[in-house]
C-alpha cells in the first residue's frame, strides 16, 4: 500500500516569510496605551506584569470548542488590573497585540496587515513546530546537527527501530501526542510502542517521528532574550536548568556571553529575521567534551520556565515590547545579575482547581500559570491538558548566584497549596552544573 501524503498533518515545503510593513512609529508613552495579550493560561503573569505600566490590558485565553468548560474561560478571572475578554477582536481600543506563545499566525497576519502594532512569532513557529525543518535550518546556518531519520507510519518506526539501541525519539507539532522520550532498545521499549500504535489507532499510518542519535553531552545550558528582526537585545540572561524543577541564571550583556553559547545565537538571529520575529527568544544547548555545541530545539516563543524571570528582572520590560512590536530595539535594563527559579509542582493541580497560599510582601517573587482569584484567594485553574507544573519561586541578587538561590529558597518557605512540591534542592544541582560548564569553557 503507498504511504497516504499527509503534508496537511505534517506540513512540507516550508519557506521564511516575513509580514511587518513599514508603518508610522508610535513613541507614545505606554502608560497611555491599551495592551491584549493573547495566551494559553501560560502566560498570565506576562499580562499582570504589563499591567503595571500600560493604561489597560485586556488578557484573552483560547476557550472556544463545542462544549466550552468555565476552567477554560475563568484563567484570569478576577486578577486586578487585567480584564477578560472572550474574542481578540472584543475590544476596539486595543494598541498592541500580544502573543507570546505560538499558534495564531495568521491572526498575527490579519492584525500586522489592518495597521496594527504585533509582539509575536509570525510564522517562525515552524521552527519550532516543525523539528525536521527546524533541524534542516540549524544545518544550514552551520551549526552542528545529530543524524536525524524522518518515519511515516508507526509499524515502520518499530520496523526501523527495532534492531537499533539508545535514540532519542521526538514528534512535530502535535506535543499532545507525546513528548520527547528515549529508546532504550526494542525489548524494554516494545509496550510503550505498542500503546503508542492502539492510542493513534487509523492515524499511526500518517503519523511522523524524528528519531535522533544521542549526543554525549557534559552539560546541558542555554540563554534567554528578545530578538528584534533579527538582532538581539543587549542583555541576555544564561544558565542551567534541572529539568521540570528549577533554573539559575546570569545576567550579562550580550556580546559578552560565554562563545560556546553566543556562536549558536549568532547564527540563529538572521533566521528570525528572515521572518520579523519579534518576541523572547530561548535556546537549550547541549555541549560535548570536544566543545560542541548542539542546540536542542527551537523555542521560538516566550520560553516557560525563564520568562518569569525576565519580566521580574528587566524594569523596563513594557517599553521593549512596545518598541520592539515596531521593529525599534531599546535597551533592556536588569536589575539583578543572579536569577533563579524553583518550579511549584502538584499532582493534585493536574486534575484539580488550587488553592494557593503565600504573604502579599512575595508576590512579585511567586508567578503562577492559568490563575484566577476568587474571593481573595489565588487557585490555580486545572485544564484539559493534565500537567503537574503550576507556577515558580524566584531569587535575585546582584552578590552571588548562592545569595539569590537563598533568597528563592526563603521565598517558597512562605508558598503553601495541597500536595505542592517545590525542589529547591534541585537548585544546588544547578550549582554543580555551573562547574561542568567552567570545565569546558563556560565561565559564569
């Protein structure tokens, strides 16, 4: 039987394409702006944050399917200073538009096209979301790749894999589906592929996967930022992630970034010019003993977790985007030098609206995700999407990474909700992985 095309799924083909027009430069004051950010739930605390310096900001989440549910439509409700809408196109005073997660481009297209002022990813997300391609683009910018195999069909992904030991196997667009796990070798691994086949029933004839050597790495870093057409802002924040459990950081002008980090940058900006990006932009590289640098995958988006520390850290951070939205890069000015994070975890949020306690004096320090307050107290709102990660603790400090790891540590002391976790054990790991990246190169 010949393979079904399935470039609607799976789409090919793909090209940059950039839609920013020339447009008249609006240097007004933010204070006398109206802002809508279009999010997920994700984001929220981007809106509460802007919140500060805009006029208004309006804060709209995706809720609309044949049998909506309140939890969908209720993040946000109840948060002071934002106000919920059901449509982007609700309100009519908006001045700037802001999407800062993928999905929604030729929204983005529609507004960019009326005139309208947009922070986002523009059709960029096909880095992203397109890991083949996105792989193809890193190749071509002259950056390291690890080989890459493409399979349609599921019997023929265990066809392929089956003689084969320790591959890492990933999908495009479609994270719902299943995230990046590793093949062991067919004997451990044949169950789960086996419940892989029966959940994708008809559609694992046309379904696609990426399957990756492995790279032997000695530590695994990265770099958050904002990329405006194509150049990046003077400062850039770098560091180490445990995954799924915290992240530290320096903050550092970026010409000053460590090489290792700074080459994969370089040459991944005119890429996102190609396509007037103009949104946070967030890179994970895994570094060898040889001192190579391989970048995971596109994050062509605002990167979750990292953003919150970046909209905490940059006191200036409206004016960026509101520039940047225009195509006018401003400088960022941090406050710290020294950023961490410890992420809030609970098994009970991942079916279960959260009721979450902490003083008002750190609520700057806690960011939550899909939040709404009632009655004065913060939940966090379960979605669709189960998912244990509910929010973060930060630390700053302008002394030491130690003294801002400290400071977090102290701050989620005071966080309290049914069954949470908040590791910040896992920040000392960060720690020993700072002396990895020194022994390769990577001063911090």
């Amino acid at each position: 039987m010949p393979i079904q095309d399935n470039s609607f799924l799976f789409p090919k083909n793909l090209s940059p394409i950039n839609w920013n027009k020339e447009t008249t430069f609006d240097n007004g004051n933010v204070k006398d702006k109206v802002a809508l950010v279009a999010d997920n739930g994700i984001f929220i605390e981007l809106a509460i944050r802007l919140a500060k310096d805009f006029k208004k900001v309006y804060y709209y989440t995706d809720w609309k399917e044949e049998f909506p549910v309140l939890e969908q439509v209720a993040i946000g409700f109840g948060v002071q200073n934002i106000i919920n809408v059901k449509d982007i196109f609700e309100p009519d005073d908006v001045d700037i538009y802001i999407f800062p997660n993928t999905g929604n481009p030729y929204i983005q297209k529609k507004l960019i096209n009326d005139g309208k002022i947009v922070w986002g990813t523009r059709m960029a997300e096909d880095l992203e979301l397109n890991r083949f391609y996105g792989a193809k683009q890193l190749q071509k910018a002259g950056l390291p790749v690890p080989n890459i195999k493409n399979i349609q069909g599921i019997d023929n992904l265990i066809t392929y894999l089956t003689p084969l030991q320790d591959k890492w196997i990933k999908v495009s667009y479609y994270r719902g589906q299943g995230e990046t796990w590793h093949f062991t070798n067919i004997k451990e691994c044949a169950g789960y592929l086996e419940n892989v086949k029966c959940k994708l029933g008809p559609f694992g004839e046309v379904f696609e996967w990426l399957v990756f050597d492995p790279i032997e790495a000695v530590t695994e870093t990265g770099a958050d930022g904002i990329v405006i057409d194509g150049q990046p802002a003077n400062y850039i924040q770098y560091g180490y992630e445990v995954k799924d459990l915290c992240y530290c950081a320096e903050w550092i002008e970026y010409a000053k970034v460590p090489e290792l980090i700074k080459v994969v940058h370089d040459k991944i900006n005119p890429i996102l010019g190609q396509y007037g990006y103009r949104n946070f932009f967030s890179t994970e590289i895994r570094v060898t003993e040889s001192k190579i640098p391989y970048m995971s995958d596109f994050t062509t988006r605002t990167g979750a977790p990292s953003f919150e520390l970046i909209i905490e850290n940059v006191e200036n951070i409206s004016d960026v985007i509101w520039n940047g939205a225009q195509g006018k890069l401003i400088d960022l000015k941090p406050k710290y030098k020294y950023a961490c994070m410890a992420n809030m975890l609970s098994e009970f949020g991942c079916d279960n609206n959260l009721a979450i306690f902490f003083p008002s004096t750190i609520r700057d320090m806690v960011k939550l995700r899909n939040l709404a307050v009632i009655n004065g107290t913060y939940y966090y709102i379960a979605q669709p999407y189960a998912y244990p990660e509910i929010g973060s603790v930060l630390g700053f400090s302008n002394t030491s990474m130690e003294d801002a790891i400290a400071q977090c540590k102290a701050n989620a002391k005071q966080v309290s909700a049914y069954q949470l976790e908040i590791r910040v054990d896992a920040l000392d790991e960060c720690l020993n992985e700072i002396e990895k990246g020194k022994s390769i190169g990577i001063d911090f």
